[in-house]
C-alpha cells in the first residue's frame, strides 16, 4: 500500500464525516423544535462539515495554492454563515419577541409527530 | 491594479484627512484584490467578475461606517484563538449533531445576556458575534453597547463560562486586557 492510497482513503473519510455533519444538520432542521433552534444546528453541524470535507480535499490538492484556497473557501464560508444566522436570528427575535415558533420555510409539524 | 481606478471618484468626507482615507482605501483594494486571486487561481478572464466584486465590497464597506480604531494582532493569541477555534468548532459540531439525532432532541434553549467585556468600538466585539454562533450551544441573537443576547440551545448548561473563554481568546488575539475576569461573567 503506497503513501497515495493512504492519503486517499484518508481523504475519502473525511469527506465521508462532514457529509455525516451536513446530514446532521439538515435532520437538526427537521426536528429541533422552533427557528432559533435550528439555526444552530445549521450552523454548527454544517461549520464542522464543511471543515471535514475541505480537509479531505486539501489531501488531494495538486500544490499548495489550492489549499491555500479551500481553506480561504472554508473562511468565507464560515463568516457567511455566521453572519447570516445572526441576521436570521435578530430579525426573528424583533418579530417575536422571545423564542418564536414559526418555521421559516419546509416541514415542520408533519415531522414532529414522532416525539 | 485595476480595482483602485473605482476608488478616484469618490473622495472621503470633506473633514477627514483625506489621504490617510485613501490610503486605507488602497490597501483595502489590494487586499480583496488578492482575496479575488487566490480564490479564482489567477485566471485572467476571471477580473470581469473580481473587478466589480471588489468595486462593490469597497463602495459597501464605506457605507457600513466608520473604520474600526487602531487594533494590532499578536501572533501567539492569533495562534492559540486558531487552536481554540478548530477545538470548538468540533465541539460543537459534535454537541449539536447528538442533541438532535437523540431519540427525542436533547435541547432546552432560552435566553442568555452577556454582559461585555471586550473595549466599546473594539474589533474583536464583532469578531466575538461571529465566533460566538460557532461556540457549542450558544448562538448571537441580538447585541448593543452593553450586552450581547445569548440563545443557548440549552439554557441549563453553563453558558457564561464558554463565552468567557472565547471573550479572553479574542482579547488575546487583538492583545486586549479584559477588566475583571470573573466578576463580569453573571
């Protein structure tokens, strides 16, 4: 077994974990109870994801330029998801008043019944 | 560099000293100019879109206000704020993947305030907002001068502590002293 086989099965499970983090937080949307809720789980499952996948992508970088540039992708990412939740998250407090239970879009109380 | 010719026809205010404006304009063009490059990987073609980008995230930032104070980075609080960052980002990665796929999700979310003590006007004030929906559990909802509103995806958890921690990694990476360690934290 060669270093490069090595690297791309470490590479295939990385990537392997963040999609397991995207799915995860994709299930935090369905079932987490109101909207800030689920902001969290989108944020934060979806941050590490990410991390994981450009990590598995930066082991199969041709030179480190393009690392340089998934990393900067994961950065970008990241300050944009964060400052979209907080948007989200202030906007939704202002209509509300507290913890507001509307959802913004997709399924929600066909999902809950399993509770 | 092309983006620099959209700055010329929009001087700073009267009553500002103009050439420390545009200088400050300069190196912020420079900057996201580089930003462009590294992301498009050099292709030439590609300016059509970076030109305008930049143009645009120029004309933006000068609309959002005024340029943050003076501020310095020190490179050993930048490293360890790097070290801390991967470490709650996994954390909370972690944390709120099992809360939600418990057989009934595990959350208690409330509202937290949190009183700051990073400086007023500080730089590491937003970049505390940002972190702070990074952070296990906790997520910005609202902040002003005093205190930052807090929802914690699980109110009984200790939610202070965290915040503390991240508050002092963001002071030690813009090498701030924070007043009162632990008093502040209720």
């Amino acid at each position: 077994m060669s270093g490069d086989d090595v690297r791309g099965a470490l590479s295939l499970l990385l990537i392997a974990a963040g999609m397991l983090f995207f799915l995860a937080g994709s299930v935090g949307v369905l079932r987490l109870p109101d909207l800030l809720s689920r902001l969290h789980a989108l944020t934060k499952a979806d941050n590490l994801g990410l991390g994981l996948v450009v990590l598995g992508l930066m082991l199969q970088a041709d030179d480190a330029f393009e690392v340089l540039r998934l990393l900067l992708v994961w950065l970008l990412v990241l300050f944009a998801s964060s400052v979209a939740c907080y948007l989200v998250a202030r906007s939704a407090l202002r209509a509300h008043g507290d913890a507001p239970t509307a959802a913004p879009e997709g399924p929600d109380e066909d999902t809950r019944d399993g509770r | 560099m092309q983006p620099t010719q959209h700055l010329d026809p929009h001087p700073g205010k009267p009553a500002t000293p103009v050439k420390t404006a545009t200088a400050r304009a300069l190196a912020v063009a420079a900057l996201l100019a580089l930003l462009w490059f590294v992301l498009a990987g050099g292709d030439a073609a590609s300016w059509i879109v970076g030109v305008p980008a930049v143009a645009a995230a120029l004309l933006l930032a000068r609309r959002v206000g005024a340029p943050p104070p003076a501020w310095r980075l020190d490179p050993a609080g930048a490293l360890r704020f790097a070290a801390f960052f991967v470490r709650e980002s996994m954390r909370g990665g972690i944390d709120v993947a099992g809360r939600v796929s418990a057989r009934r999700p595990r959350v208690a979310p409330g509202l937290v305030h949190y009183r700051w003590r990073l400086p007023a006007g500080s730089p590491g004030r937003a970049l505390f907002v940002l972190c702070a929906s990074l952070l296990p559990g906790t997520l910005v909802a609202a902040a002003d001068d005093h205190e930052v509103l807090i929802h914690a995806l699980d109110a009984t958890a200790p939610v202070a502590g965290e915040l503390a921690a991240l508050e002092e990694h963001v002071a030690a990476l813009f090498a701030l002293r924070l007043p009162a360690p632990e008093a502040a934290g209720a």
